[in-house]
C-alpha cells in the first residue's frame, strides 16, 4: 500500500515555475511539496535550458573577442580552444545554481518529492519514484509547473546524435564543421551563434521569410544583418522535408516554401529548435476533467484550470514561453491561493536574445501598433552615437522608443546592441508605473555609459536627442 502525507500544497515540476511556487509557498506559511523526476531541481532552464546556454554563449564571445577583436585593443594572444573544459565550467556553473535550490527548499521548508508526479484523483499526486516504488501526497491545491519540451518535426527525427535538439546542442562533443539549424527562432539563433563563434560553418533554414517572428520588423532586420555579417547563412521561406543521419553526418533536404526545385545540404550535425511544446503527458489531467487545448496548453482563469483546487502556470499554459514569466505566474499563483492579490501583467515581460549583439524588448511593436491603429511616436538612438559603445568598439544596433502620440505613456521599447539584456529592465518599471517617454528623457543617467542610449531614444520622441 502507497504511503500518504498531506500538504496545503503540491507543485508538479521543479523548474522556474515550480521551484518558485514552492519557495514562496514555504514563505507565506504553507506546507509545501514539489515533485520533479529530474536528478536536479531547476528544470530544462537550469538544466538544459537558458543557464547552461548562457555559460556557452560568454565563454564562446570571450573566445571570437580573443581571436579577433583584442589585437585591435593592443593585446596580442593567440587563443587556442579546449572545448571539453569549456563544458565542464558550464556544468560546474549549473551544479552551483541547483544545489542553490536545494538550499532554498530546507530554508523554507519546502519538501522535494523526488519521481514522476501524476494526478490521481481530486486532491491526489501519486508519485512514482526510480525505483518503482509509489507515493501518495493528499493536497488541499495543486498546482501544474511541468514546463515545456521542443517541437518535433515530421521527417526529421531527433536522436542526440547527429539531428540534435537543444539539449544535444549544449553537448557536442565537437566543433561541427558545418551545423544546420531548423528554426531562425531564439534559441536556434543562439546556440548557432555559440559554434559559429568556435568556428563551425552554420546555415539557419526558416520557414518564414524573416527571422525571430514577433520582434520588432526593424529590430528583426538590423539583427539578421549583424548575424550574416558573423557569418551565419540564412535560408528563409524554406520548408524542410526531411533528414537522413548516418555516422558521418547528416543530409538535409528541404525546398521553397512558394514552390521549387527540392535542394540538399549536408552536415555534420542537425540542430532542430523550431519551437517548443507544453509537457502535459502522463500528467493525469483526465482524473480531474482538466482537457488541454489543440495546441497542449491547458487553459486558465488567473492561473485556476477547469477543476477545483487544480493550477497551472508557466509553459504549461498560455504565455510567453520564457522563464520569468513562469516565476511570475508562481508568485501570483501561490498568493492567490493564500488568500493575498496576485497579478502579472503579460505586457510587461521582457524577451531577449542573448547573442551578440544582444536584442531586447518589451511592450508593443510597431506592427502591433499600426494593426491597433493607434497613433504613436517613436524616437531612435543608435549605439554608433553613443560615447562608452564607442570607447568600447561595440557600436552595433539602437535603442527605439514607442510612445502615445496623445499621452506620451511609452508603449514599447526595443533594443539591439551591447549589453542590452541588463537595461531593458529600466523601461520594464517604467512602463509599469506608466511612464511617458519624457519621464526618461528627463531622468539623469550616468556618463559615459551605454545606458544613455535610452534615455537619448526617448528625447528622440520629441526630437531633442543631443549627443551625435
């Protein structure tokens, strides 16, 4: 007979979403568990996911910066390559930011149900551990945090091998000589950007006749521009037909999306990153009557699902698929359930590319403006005028502002150039208290720093930019 133990709270899934929900649940009093099958506690971003990409992503700019760009600053090296210790910081970094949260839960009395977590009944999780052995946990709320896991493609299948998905691209064990990437979307630009950078040949085949869909078209532009001239190959409006793998290699057919002649290319290993997918298999949503959409999201109502007492937040639902917005949804989830106000507001979650140079935005692109058919201003400063990216020799992109035309509120903000991931933030608060854009340009910012950029796109609104 399975053993039984009784919490306020249940959270299925130990990643951004989950951890989080159950920290802030052990915070605000509650008797918590969270039930994750993984080794570690994290997820696919601490795991698989954004924080061993963003290990790869430094240490690989820090390499092209050795390679090409420190002669230029007076130093002279000649930087040779050790990929197997490159991956074994990143893993290291990793280790140090799980055993992190490992930390957290005993802080806050927080229980790790280590197996895999299924609904079984209302107010029911039955945990299946390694060894088989089956744990019952009585929940007063449960709440689902299993995340997401990448698309697939039919005709290309994914062995971790040679067709890899983003996880396998964190672990090659080799630089490829040309690496194919399905997916001109964020994280196929990404991980490109990191083996371009260590020296492989990589060609980008999109579907769509532009890369990263929902950035700003402008944004979009100058950012493909900049990817081509690192040496990255696109092939947009083309369809991939399929990919045939052998020990050597992989051969990758695709054809134009309007109508041609089929062509082939050949690689040494296939990157398929076209998106990813709500993890809902197994879950036991039908014990409770919770049936996802036809996409695999499960709808919600302020983070409530169709069956009492039952929750959902971060990729699992609708959303932005990115990290802090799951550890967004996992406070406001967790508040409400304690009887406290939880609110997020989706407007205001930020996206960035961590590439280099780095892209970052937030709030209304001009597009969505122009089919809102709302009036606005837009103010413009690039990073070529700015005295610190100068010194710096890191004068690619702009920072572009978007305000009411009426009210001056800003309205979105878009950036591409260095470091840009560390200011978007700036605007994320001033947005939230509804600033307009001559709040900023009337705010003193340091000098010389890249962050007067913002401010200098925010007096371009009103066409008062002073530096040149």
């Amino acid at each position: 007979m399975a053993e039984t133990t009784s919490y306020d709270v249940v959270i299925i899934g130990g990643g951004p979403g989950g951890y989080n929900a159950a920290i802030r649940a052990g915070q605000l009093g509650l008797k918590a568990a969270c039930v994750e099958k993984r080794e570690t506690l994290g997820g696919t971003c601490l795991n698989v996911g954004c924080m061993p990409s963003k290990a790869l992503l430094h240490a690989s700019e820090l390499y092209a910066a050795a390679t090409s760009e420190f002669a230029t600053l007076g130093i002279e090296v000649a930087p040779k390559l050790n990929l197997g210790q490159m991956m074994k910081q990143k893993a290291d970094s990793v280790g140090q930011l799980t055993k992190g949260i490992e930390f957290l839960f005993k802080k806050n009395k927080v229980d790790w149900i280590k197996g895999a977590g299924k609904i079984a009944g209302k107010g029911k999780v039955e945990v299946t551990g390694a060894d088989g052995k089956v744990t019952v946990l009585d929940a007063k709320d449960i709440v689902i945090a299993t995340g997401s896991e990448p698309s697939g493609l039919p005709g290309v299948t994914v062995d971790q091998q040679r067709i890899v998905d983003s996880t396998g691209a964190l672990e090659l064990p080799e630089v490829p000589g040309h690496l194919v990437v399905i997916g001109a979307g964020i994280i196929g630009l990404e991980l490109g950007s990191v083996w371009r950078r260590l020296g492989a040949k990589v060609t980008v085949v999109e579907f769509l006749d532009r890369i990263t869909p929902g950035m700003d078209a402008e944004t979009a532009k100058t950012f493909q521009r900049s990817l081509t001239k690192q040496g990255i190959e696109f092939k947009l409006g083309a369809k991939v037909t399929g990919a045939k793998a052998d020990k050597k290699g992989v051969k990758v057919t695709y054809e134009p999306v309007a109508g041609g002649k089929a062509e082939t290319l050949d690689a040494d290993y296939l990157l398929l990153a076209i998106g990813r997918r709500p993890y809902t298999d197994g879950l036991g949503l039908e014990s409770v009557g919770v049936t996802p959409d036809k996409r695999g999201f499960i709808p919600a109502d302020h983070f409530k699902t169709s069956a009492p007492n039952v929750w959902v937040i971060g990729d699992t639902t609708h959303g932005p698929m990115l990290a802090h917005k799951a550890e967004e949804d996992a406070v406001a989830c967790i508040e409400t359930i304690a009887g406290k106000y939880g609110h997020v507001d989706y407007n205001l979650v930020p996206s960035v590319v961590y590439t280099s140079p780095e892209v970052a935005w937030v709030g209304k692109t001009e597009e969505q403006l122009k089919e809102e058919g709302r009036a606005y201003k837009a103010g413009k400063f690039p990073f070529s005028a700015n005295s610190r990216a100068k010194i710096n020799h890191e004068t690619e992109g702009f920072a572009k502002v978007l305000a009411d035309a009426v009210t001056d509120e800003v309205l979105g903000v878009h950036l591409i150039g260095p470091s840009v991931s560390e200011m978007i933030g700036e605007y994320c608060v001033a947005m939230a208290f509804r600033a307009a854009s001559e709040d900023i340009a009337r705010i003193c910012h340091p000098h010389p720093t890249r962050s007067e950029a913002l401010r200098q796109a925010a007096m371009g609104v009103e066409g008062w930019t002073m530096q040149a």
